[in-house]
C-alpha cells in the first residue's frame, strides 16, 4: 500500500474540511465576516500587483527592443545616404 498517497489524501481531506469550518464561521460571527473580507482582499490586491509588474515587466522589454529597432534603422539611413554622395567624385 502506498502510504505517501493514503498521508497526501487524509491531509487533502482536512485541509477541506478546515476551510468549510472557517467559512461557516465567517458566515455566522461578524469578527470572523470580516477578516474573512480582509483577508480574501488582501490577496486579490497582491495578485493584482504581480500582474501589474508582469505587465510593466513586459512593457519594458517590448520598448526596449522597440527602442533598439529605431535606433539600429536610423545610423543605417544616414550612412548610405552620405556615402551615396560622396562616391560621386563631384563637388
């Protein structure tokens, strides 16, 4: 018999039935109503800003490679169009 699995679904179990009982009681006190709200808050604020910085994050990385387009394109414009009329041989 495999006991890691038999340990794994009892803990699963408990963990389950923990979070009905404090749902219940958030449900029946008001002290518990609101740390429940606080807290069930709370974390969507934190997941809200690792989105927000993965979004930044992403920004940053795309204008960067924007930016790195831009000015790659640019020096190459001027330098054919000076060398274009310097090899000319007139002045």
């Amino acid at each position: 018999m495999n006991y890691r699995l038999l340990l794994q679904s009892t803990v699963f179990v408990l963990e389950g039935l923990l979070l009905v009982l404090l749902i219940s009681a958030a449900l029946h006190f008001e002290a518990a109503r609101i740390m429940f709200g606080i807290g069930i808050a709370a974390f969507c604020m934190v997941i809200e800003i690792v989105v927000v910085v993965r979004i930044a994050q992403r920004l940053w990385k795309w204008s960067g490679r924007f930016a790195a387009l831009i000015v790659c394109e640019v020096p190459a414009k001027a330098i054919s169009t000076t060398s274009a009329t310097g090899t000319r041989g007139e002045t």
